[in-house]
C-alpha cells in the first residue's frame, strides 16, 4: 500500500460509489476493515451505547503517515488503488477511499496513528467533517479512531436507529462473521466496559466454531481444503446431523469478503443432495474462495454483497467439488475405500448431474395440475356446524381426500395441521394460560451459541406464554422441561422444536414489536405440525378434519397458503383428468 492519493475524476465516476452509513455496525465494519487492510494482527473494538455515543478500534497495522492524516478524511482518498485497472490485482477489503470522510463527517471523530518510521505520533480531532486539531503524541505504531455521537449532525438518521442492545448485536454479529474468515486475526469486543467476544487469533476455524455455535455443531463439521483451477476452497462442511431448516448457515466469503452469490448457492445445493442433507434441509458451511482478483469483479454496489464471477461454471464446479469432495471424506463417511475412488466418482457424478438437474426439469407433467390449481379460489368461509363428510384417503401420504357435498377437498396435511395448532396456541398465548405447558420426562439441557442465548434471553415471555417451560443453566445453555401442550403426531422432540423455532426466528428478525408474537405462534404451530409423507392413523386424518372444518377460517395456514383445494363433480371429467 503506498500513500494515500485523490482518485481523479475518470476513476471516480467508475467506481461504484454511494456509501452510505445508516448505523454503528457500518463504521465498526468500515474502521475493521481498514485495519485488516492495514495489515492489523489484533484489533481491539469498544462500544457503548450499542455505538451510537462512542466506538473505538484499536488496531496494530502499519498507522498513517503523519502527512497522509489530514488527507485521509478527504472524499476518494485511498491509497489501496489508483485507478479502476488496479482493482483487477487488489486484495483490499476497502479502495473507494470514502469511508473515513463519511464518518468524520457526522462524529467527532479522533485519529490517533503512527508508523514504525516515526518516533511519535499524530492525533488529529475533526468535528462534523473539520479538522479542528491536529498534534503530536506519544503512541504505539498503528492507528487508533474514535468515533462520538455518531449522526449528533444528522438527527433524521439519528432517529432511525434501534435500542441500543439492537444495535450492538448488529455490531456483534458483523463480527463474528469477520472473524470467520480472519481466523489469523485477534479480535476483542468490548459493550459498556464488558467484554463481549474474544478471537485468539490461532488460524484454527475449530476454535471458534466452538465459540459461535457451541459443541453439538463443533463435532459435527468437517474440513473442506481443496484447490483447483487456481482456487482455493477452505473451511468446513457440517454433516447431516447438523443441516439447518434455513439457509443461515451457510456463509461464503471470497477472498475474505461475505458475500451472496447464486452460483454458489445453487452449487451447494447440488453437491449435498443426495448424502448430505435431508429434504428441505440446507447444508451448513463456512466457506472461503480464495483466487485471483481478476476472477470476478467486486465494483458492484458498496453496500450489496454481490459479485460477478467471469467463469460461472468453472466456480460452480470447483465449489461443487469442494463440497462433494469433503462430504466424501473418511471423516465424513467413516469409509476407507470411497477414498481412493473419489476423484473418479466426484467427476461421473458432476457429469450426471450437470446433465440430469440443472437445466430446468420436464420429467413432471405439471401442466395439468397447475391449471386446475390456479383454478380453483380457496375454499369460501363455511358457516360454523359440523360439517359431515366422507373419508376417500390420503394422497401421496400428503393430501387428506374427503368427499362433502358431491365436492372433493384435498386437504395438505401439513397445512392443515399447522392451521390447527396454530389456532390453538394463539388461543393459550392470548389468554395466558397456565396449564398451557406439557412437561417432559426427562429436562433436556441445550448449548446454545451467544446470539441464540441472547435472544432468548431477551424473548423469554414468548417462550413461556406459547407453553415453553425454560430456564437459563448456566453460560450459553438453558434447561427445557416442557413444551407447548398441543396435539403432537410430527416427532418432534422437545428440543427439535425448541431449536427449530429458535432457528427461525433468528433467520428472519426483521418483524419487530406486535408481530413477533404472530411469527413467534406461526413458528412454533409450524414446527410441530406433521410434515408431508407422514402416515397418519385413521383416528387422527379424523380428528384433524373434524377439528379444521369448525375452524372461522381453515382454508389457510398462517403463512397464508391453502390448506384445502376442492373440485366439483363437473370438474372430474376424463379430459381433465
Ligand atoms: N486503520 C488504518 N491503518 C492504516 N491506514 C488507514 C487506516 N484507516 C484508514 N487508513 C488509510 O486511510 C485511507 C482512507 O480510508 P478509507 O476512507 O476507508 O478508504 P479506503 O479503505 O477505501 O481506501 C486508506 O486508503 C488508508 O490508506
Ligand atoms: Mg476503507
């Protein structure tokens, strides 16, 4: 990295510009960053206030040159490129040079830094943007920012901020993700004079597995270490025992960058079927790509995640054959032989299945029965009686077939059932029911990671008013003695439920307030539901139905999907059959 230059006009109007900070977790992520890219070993990160009155980083890089410091709060100043070109053969996490301008211009904002050919350093202090002092101090060699009463200048975005604890967590979460793919990196985040999380820096992906998701994932991941046309493909792959109702678990970065890319996704969802994961479970991976900076290109918006690869196909495969490679493995399988053959079974089946899946299937005859669906309306509102009906069968193991009224409804299972129970702990949830629970036998204790803790931590009167029975056990874990009292036939055990709902409530945290309650039921109605190709007893398809059909509105779940479809006696003729 050499001095720190404007970039001129041309190379500006290239880069993809605009960013924008809208929250404390933006500028612990832009400052951390240009640690790493100043070659920081350790960083030291204090908030209080969830950022928003202080944010500090401590970093050990190589500091700032004393003549480079007032320039560096210049807009497109960087010394990491000097024009577009450049970008083809750069590393750097940051190059458009607007980070430090934008923040020093709605804090008060202190820079202190020195380089290991000074003898003291600088610290320079700029309010609102303006460099009101600039001195020489004692100091360490590298850079130390300190960023107050971020937005004090911009009350509207001041306004749209979180809670504090809101904000931090953003801040933590940012982190941890950081510190997965800067394993060689020591890292230290302090809340409110607290420690909050700690890297040790020791390069093993083992250690902080552990840190974030606890034992049970730890024992159950395995290496990925592959190489081929130039990339590199490092990290781990959980087995099946750990694969996840949602996506996630399942973080990329390249060349250290979190990034979100169809191309990979859609090759990881190849190379697990079929051994990895069961249907509707999404493999759990922490994946690095490392390869060439002329690969792909990262000029895509600042604050997007996207990347254009240049060879599509050749990232899919080698990801896919990363993945495939690992699951492969003995550790995976516990199987000497495949071994030895992998290489050759990897490439026969890369073929078959480039060949068979990925252009868009034409085996189902779907014409047809999408037609139909479209066709018919949800079912209109029934008035309240008891409605009788003939039992035909099931479908499938999934569609309930009855016959009401010269009409068919084919009723999913699984809707219907989620329906049912939702209705019911709605029902318990409202009234705060005590005897809403049903204990277990035995209590199960489960680890959790530090964010799951704290979010339930946080939530607990949701957990306990839908008939959890919980308590905190310790760090990180919490003692699960019962579970909603509803009508079980899924084989959930108590503690599937309990993570599966926890699990998903986390992958979608955007619902804030009222509705999280409504999730919270739809989650827990959801999970406990029977699933498709679950055999159901004759007593129990009857139960179901007797109970949905009172229902004020059993034609939808309560994600809004139908439960039922009905065809008329004209409808069954053979052409549309
Ligand atoms: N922690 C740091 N250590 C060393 N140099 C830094 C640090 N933070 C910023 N700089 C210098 O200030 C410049 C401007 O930073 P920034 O506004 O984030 O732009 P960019 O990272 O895109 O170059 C960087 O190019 C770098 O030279
Ligand atoms: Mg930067």
């Amino acid at each position: 990295m050499g001095k720190i230059v404007l970039l001129d006009d041309l190379s500006i109007n290239q880069i993809a510009a605009g960013e924008v900070i809208e929250r404390p977790a933006n500028v612990v992520k832009e400052l951390v960053e240009n640690s790493v890219d100043a070659g920081a070993t350790k960083i030291t990160i204090e908030v209080k206030k969830g950022g928003k009155s202080f944010i500090k980083i401590i970093d050990n890089g190589k500091g700032i040159d004393k003549e480079d410091m007032p320039l560096s709060l210049e807009r497109h100043a960087t010394s990491k490129i000097r024009n577009v070109e450049d970008l083809e053969h750069t590393y750097t996490m940051g190059f458009r040079g607007e980070a430090l301008a934008s923040i020093a211009s709605i804090s008060n904002f202190t820079m202190i830094s020195k380089t290991d050919s000074e003898e003291v350093g600088i610290k320079i202090v700029a309010d609102g943007g303006d460099i009101v002092s600039a001195e020489e101090v004692s100091a360490n060699t590298g850079t130390t920012i300190i960023v107050e009463n971020l937005f004090f200048n911009t009350p509207v975005r001041y306004k749209f901020l979180k809670n504090d604890s809101t904000e931090f967590r953003y801040i933590k979460e940012w982190l941890q993700k950081f510190a997965m793919a800067n394993l060689e990196v020591s890292i230290k985040l302090i809340n409110d004079g607290k420690i909050a999380f700690t890297t040790n820096g020791s390069g093993n992906i083992e250690d902080l597995v552990y840190l974030l998701y606890g034992k049970d994932v730890k024992e159950n991941i395995i290496k990925v270490n592959y190489e081929d046309d130039g990339i590199k493909v490092s990290g781990v792959i959980g087995t099946t025992l750990i694969a996840r109702d949602t996506r996630k678990d399942q973080i990329v970065f390249l060349n250290k960058r979190n990034i979100k890319s169809n191309i990979l996704t859609a090759s990881s969802d190849q190379a697990f079927k079929g051994g990895g994961t069961g249907i509707g479970k999404f493999g759990f991976y922490i994946l690095n790509l490392d390869m060439p900076a002329n690969y792909y290109d990262i000029n895509v918006h600042p604050t997007k995640m996207e990347v254009r690869f240049k060879d599509e196909e050749k990232i899919f495969k080698v990801f896919y054959n990363a993945i495939k490679s690992a699951m492969l493995s003995k550790e995976f399988l516990g199987n000497d032989e495949v071994e030895e053959k992998k290489a050759d079974y990897i490439e026969k089946e890369y073929n078959f299945m480039t060949n068979h899946f990925i252009k868009p299937a034409s085996i189902v005859p779907t014409k047809q029965i999408t037609e139909v669906k479209e066709e018919k309306s949800i079912i209109e509102r029934e008035t309240k009686r008891k409605v009788e009906y003939k039992f035909i069968g099931i479908l499938f193991r999934t569609y309930i077939v009855i016959e009401v009224d010269g009409e068919i409804y084919l009723v999913d299972q699984h809707a219907a059932h989620e329906r049912l129970l939702y209705e019911q702990i709605r029902e318990n949830y409202k009234n705060n029911l005590k005897n809403n629970t049903q204990m277990t036998l035995i209590s199960d204790v489960i680890n959790l990671t530090h964010k799951e803790f704290e979010f339930v931590k946080e939530n607990i009167e949701l957990f306990k008013k839908a008939g959890f029975d919980l308590e905190e056990f310790g760090e990180n874990s919490v003692k699960i003695n019962g579970i909603p009292d509803i009508e079980y036939r899924s084989k959930t055990t108590s503690k599937d439920l309990f993570m599966d709902t926890l699990d998903e409530m986390l992958t979608n945290e955007r619902s804030q307030g009222k509705d999280i309650e409504e999730r919270f039921i739809a989650t827990v109605a959801c999970k406990a539901a029977v699933k498709a190709n679950m055999d159901l007893t004759k007593e129990e398809v009857d139960k179901l139905i007797d109970n949905l059909l009172v229902l004020k509105n059993p034609y939808t779940c309560p994600h809004g999907r139908p439960t039922t479809v009905k065809f008329n006696k004209d409808e069954f003729t053979l052409e549309n059959i």
